[in-house]
C-alpha cells in the first residue's frame, strides 16, 4: 500500500498529521498560501508561507511521481514482468531514482551491445558465467561458437557474454544505489579549458583548472563553470575514485577469484565505465544542478522581496527626472495618486548646457504642482542630475532622491505602459515608472516581471519554470503582506491579492470607473464575477481608506467582524472607540471570544490590527545622499570611504552602488563582522552603507569594496 502524502509530508517536515492533513485540505479547496498563513492559523497550528509553500510543492511532485508509479506499473502489466515482490518495492520507493533503477532492466532498449550479444544467443554463457561455478570459461565459450550467428572464436564468445553481464551489472538497482551514494559523498567537479579557447574564455579564467568535491561546490561556481561549458569553453566532469567503485561494485558481484570471477571482473569494470558511470553522472550533474538552480533562485527571490518591500515615501507631489546627455533630461509632474500632470524634456548638460533655462523650468514646476520631492533615476547622466538639482535653489526644502531606475526601459515599452498611457512615447512612461517607484515601489514594481529588475545571480542559467513559479510566489506574498488600497490600486497590482487573479482584477477597475469608489468591502460582491470564495481569499487584504465602517480599512477579515463588535459591546463602546482608545482594549479578556473555529492566534491578530489597523510593514522612507565630487570611476582611489547604497546580493558577495555608474563588489570575506555574526542583523537591498575602496580595476570596469572595519 503506498503510503499517504500527508504522513510522509509530515515526517519530512517535522510537523504534526494533522497540521499536513488540514493544509492539503485547505489547498484542495482553492484557499491561497497567503489566505492560509493569515486567516486559517487555528487550522493549520500557525504555519508560516515557507512551510505551507513547501507542502504544496512538495504534495504536487508527490502526486507526479504517483502517476509515474502507475505508468511503470501498467507497462510492466503488460509486458508481463510484473511479480509481487517487484511490484512491492515500487510501491514502497520514495524517490524518482528509486523507481527509474527498478524499472530499468524491464525499459524497452534500443539496440545495445548487451541486445546484439543476446541476439546472437550468448545469454546462456552469461548465465554460466556470472554464476561463478568452477568451470571451464574457455571451453564452454566453445561451445557457442556460431559462424551463422557472427560468434567466430571464444574470445568474441567471452566478449559478448561480458557485455550481458555488463549491462546486468549496471541495471542492478542496488548496485546503483550504492554507485549513486559514492558519487553524491566523494564525486570531484572537474573543469578544463577548451582546447585553443585558452584566450578567448577569459571570464572563466578561475575554471581553467579546477578540481573539488561536488558536495562542496557553492552553487555560483557550479552555475559559472556550467554556463562557460554551455558556451564551449569548459569542459565539465563529475567522477569519485575509479578504484573505490570497482571495490564497491566487485564486492557486489564477485564471489570467488576462479575464472568465472575473472570474467565477471572485467565485466564489471566496463559496465561501469561504459554505461553506469556517465548515467550516473548525468543524474548528478541534474542533482547538482536543480541543487545550485534552488539556492540561485533563493538568493533572487530574497533580493526581489527585499526590493518590493522597499520603504515607500508615501503620497507625494513628485517632479521625476529620465536623465540623459545628449537627449536631455526627460522630466514629469505626478500627483499624490501618481497621476501625470505635466511633462517635458530640459537639457542642462553638454552638449547644449541650457543650464539658466533648465533651472527656470525647474523652480516654475516645483511652485505650479507643490512638487514635495524629486526622483532622479541612477542612469546615464544620473550623478550630473542629482548634483544639478541639489544646487537648484528652492523656496522650502524639497527632497531630492536616487531612484533604482533597472527594469524602467522594459516598463516603458510594455502592453502595460501603452495602455496606461498610449499618447506617450518611452521617455515619459520611464520617467513616471521612476517617480511612482519612489512614491510606492511595490505598486509600480509588480508591473515589472521581476527578472527585468536586476538583481540576482544567474537567473538566465535556472529552471526558468521554477525561477518563474517562485518570483510569482513572492510578488503575490509581498503585495497581500503590505495590502491593497481598493479604491487606487492598478490591475496589476489587484491581480496579485489572494483569489483576484488578472480577470477579476479587470472587472474591480471596471466597476470602480462606473460606479465611483467602492464605500465597503461588502460591495465587492456587486462586481461581476466575484463570487463568495474570492470575497473569502481576497476581502481581509484589500483596504478602504474612506470606507463607512473603519475595520474595511485594516486587516480584520470581514468573517470576524462579528467578535470586533462583541468586543465593542462587551467595553460599551463603538468600534472606532475600540480603535482609538488603547485602554479599553486593555480590558479585553481575550479567552471569552474563543470559539471551536477561532482561537487565540486569530484573536491576537485582531488586537494588534485594531492597535495600528491598515499599518504599512514596511519600514520608514530614509533619505540618501553619494559623496559630493566622486562621479565617476576614474575619480576613485584605494582607500577611499564613501557612502553606497547596496543594489545587489549573491551568494559571494554583495554589489554597492557608491555612484560612478559602475557597482563596486564587497566579497563575501569583507563584509562586515557585525552581519556576519549578529543573526539579528542582515545585509538588505537598498540599505545604506560606508564602504572602503580597495581596488580599481580601470580596464575591467572591476571596483572591489570592504565594510569591514570602516570608519567615516
């Protein structure tokens, strides 16, 4: 009997049956990881996205390899070579290698070394053979000679007698198991240069000799020398000590030293050498490789949260600048809502130098629409930009900002750019993405695919499928984490809230633009289409700012509404006294609201939403300034200690833009010792930092940075 999903998810993971069981249950039903993590903790004992995250992706290659199961079983059906015990082991495999080495020997071949020798009627001297009696080999081999059937002397006899034993040798399920294990624990990574590619491959240079064991090959080095086999100037090889698996594989079949063994041994050799090693080696690079793929995507997923997540500024006035050169300076008003309101080009650098006049236009803007901020975008012309608005004389502060402008280009050239603006070109929709990016990151970043942001490492050489599965993931996480206003929210942005989807968030827009704006959570059922099960997934991530009642702008899922105005009742109160007044919900003795499907996890929710309801958690918008004078590499010297802003992390390392145009790396050994060791602390996208210069590669366009021990 094939053991249920849920028993071994459980023991996989560490968790309780029941925790799996419900989860899976909820996930039948179409409930969403975010849903799930937020509003069904008594359900599932408060399992956080990453746990409910793996059971599902877990429970679906569980539920793949079912299918796999029963395809080999059926074929074997009817083939005729199912027996009970057979049958029995693959019922009980728990890996996709399991079942592949049982059901190999039985596989329909193409024609083999092994087949032809069969052909020729050699099988029975195998069986001989391989049986390891005191006979004589040479003798009985004799006996198969066959001028008809192309068996022309003993020693072809032998041979392909050999060459069955081989093939046996190798589909031997647990001579496989064994080979796979010395492979996973001692298999050494090498990697040579191409023949005459010596000058040619020069980024993969550090590759050209390098031998290490696959166990301990991090997965950026692993996706480097793939990538330069990829592009022919690498050879790439997994392989353990030859000699340890002969030991294995001879102390498997051998049984004596007569000269039956004999044979046996040099059948052994070749089987593994011919045919069980390359396949083995195969299956682990693949391992390697989906190994090196999920770490790779990891590190990209992390920086891309980190980037969604980034602190907004909030509702402003924004004047946003595309900076250029020679095409001028592409400049936008926005409004609050990130509305365009004015647009036009300045050209304050050379070749023109219209500097009076660009300062003019400026100073006008920034009075006409109460401009509160500007956005420079870091391109081409970026540092010039900044420091020609910094000394731009204004009658009150106004806050000038760098803006990540990485994926920008891609924004504006996109079906959705051309739809929310279709009487622009490139430059102004660019130069909106900039400033809506500084207002609201995650708003005007989900219109992105987040491969097009520019963090990362690798993700051109991973599982695009999973790269593509796991970026969606935390897009929807980080949109449903922050929440939605309902009222303002692009489709876009709709489209990831939990159970929205692209159609229904179609129909939200629609409906908002005909009926004006949506005064209650409850009228989203009015929309078309948007049924009780979307209204469950999706309802306690949406907002409404104006909304009658105030709980429709936090994160109280309308389900519980009935126990916040308990609460007030109880208290004597309204529910906007139970919002504002933190001693009356001081009093609250949360066990009296306990109920068979609400518990203590879901009410200590509500009490921290009904202390800050609709808080945004993400942290505080901090201004940032890069070092006056310093715009270019050529500017930089060893030792230098200036201010960056890190734009990147990988697995060796993390890249800081200190603004030349050109990112300095801090390895992986000169990041500094308090993230290091102090598990409270991390190095995150976008956070400031002091950095020291260490090297300047001019020819390479290299900077090499340390944070360690660096004073400013």
């Amino acid at each position: 009997m094939i053991r249920p999903h849920t028993t071994i998810l459980a023991e996989e993971l560490g968790i309780a049956l029941w925790q799996c069981e419900k989860t899976v249950m909820l996930l039948d039903e179409g409930a969403t990881i975010p849903f799930i993590a937020r509003y069904r903790k008594e359900m599932t004992g408060s399992l956080d996205e990453i746990v409910l995250s793996t059971i599902r992706d877990r429970l679906q290659q569980l539920k793949d390899m079912d299918k796999r199961r029963a395809s080999i079983i059926d074929s074997l059906k009817e083939t005729g070579n199912l027996t009970d015990e057979l049958e029995q082991q693959l019922i009980k495999a728990l890996t996709i290698s399991e079942l592949e080495d049982l059901y190999l020997p039985y596989r329909p071949k193409r024609k083999t070394r092994a087949t032809i020798a069969k052909a020729k009627g050699l099988e029975p001297l195998a069986r001989m053979i391989m049986a390891q009696n005191p006979i004589d080999v040479e003798q009985k081999a004799f006996l198969f000679i066959d001028k008809e059937k192309e068996v022309n002397s003993v020693d072809e006899a032998l041979a392909g007698a050999r060459d069955i034993i081989a093939e046996w040798v190798n589909e031997n399920a647990g001579a496989r198991g064994r080979i796979r294990l010395l492979f996973q624990k001692e298999g050494v990574l090498r990697s040579k240069v191409v023949t005459g590619k010596e000058k040619d491959g020069g980024n993969y240079q550090n590759w050209f000799a390098w031998e290490e064991k696959i166990s301990k090959t991090p997965s950026h080095r692993l996706l480097a020398m793939f990538r330069g086999e990829n592009e022919e100037f690498l050879r790439v090889s997994i392989s353990p000590p030859e000699d340890t698996a002969f030991e294995i594989l001879e102390r498997q079949f051998l049984r004596n030293n007569g000269t039956s063994a004999q044979q046996v041994k040099l059948a052994v050799h070749d089987g593994y050498k011919r045919l069980m090693a390359p396949s083995i080696e195969t299956e682990i690079r693949q391992t390697a490789k989906e190994k090196a793929d999920k770490e790779a995507i990891r590190v990209f997923v992390e920086n891309v949260r980190q980037l969604l997540l980034a602190p907004p500024l909030g509702q402003k006035n924004v004047l946003a600048l595309d900076p250029g050169f020679r095409s001028g300076c592409k400049l936008v008003c926005l409004d609050r809502q990130g509305n365009l309101l004015h647009n036009e080009t300045i050209y304050p650098h050379p070749p023109q130098k219209e500097v009076k006049e660009a300062i003019n236009k400026v100073q006008n803007l920034v009075n006409a629409y109460k401009i509160e901020a500007i956005a420079v975008g870091n391109g081409t012309a970026g540092r010039e930009t900044e420091d020609f608005i910094r000394k731009i004389r204004f009658d009150r502060d106004i806050m000038a900002v760098m803006v990540n402008e990485n994926g920008a280009s891609v924004y504006s050239a996109s079906s959705v750019a051309r739809e929310e603006f279709p009487e622009y070109d490139v430059t102004v929709r660019g130069a909106v993405s900039i400033g809506r990016r500084l207002m609201d990151p995650l708003a005007e970043l989900v219109k992105i695919d987040p491969k097009s942001i520019g963090v990362g490492q690798y993700q051109h050489d991973v599982d695009q499928k999973e790269l593509q599965k796991s970026l969606e993931d935390t897009v929807v996480s980080c949109v449903n984490k922050v929440g939605v206003e309902l009222n303002t929210a692009s489709k876009q942005l709709l489209s990831c809230v939990s159970g929205i989807g692209a159609v229904l968030a179609k129909n939200i827009v629609d409906f908002r633009k005909a009926n004006g704006p949506f005064n209650s959570r409850a009228n989203l059922k009015k929309v078309p289409r948007f049924g009780d099960k979307a209204f469950e997934q999706s309802a306690g991530f949406l907002r409404i700012h104006e909304a009658k009642n105030p709980l429709d702008n936090s994160a109280i899922h309308p389900e519980t509404y009935h126990i916040v105005e308990k609460m007030a009742k109880d208290l004597g109160c309204s529910i906007k006294d139970l919002l504002t007044d933190k001693e009356l919900r001081g009093k609250l003795n949360l066990s009296r609201y306990i109920t068979s499907t609400i518990g203590l996890p879901t009410l200590t929710d509500i009490i921290a939403e009904l202390d800050k309801p609709g808080r945004d958690p993400r942290s505080k918008f901090i201004t940032f300034e890069f070092d006056k004078g310093i715009t270019s590499i050529e500017d930089l010297v060893p030792g230098m200690i200036l201010n960056g802003i890190v734009v990147n992390i990988t697995a060796f390392g993390a890249f800081v833009d200190i603004g030349v145009h050109q990112d300095g790396l801090v390895h992986v050994s000169q990041i500094s010792n308090t993230f290091i060791k102090d598990p409270n602390e991390a190095l995150k996208l976008n956070m400031k930092v002091t950095v020291k210069v260490l090297d300047v590669d001019m020819d390479r366009k290299r900077i090499q940075l340390t944070m360690k021990e660096v004073e400013k």
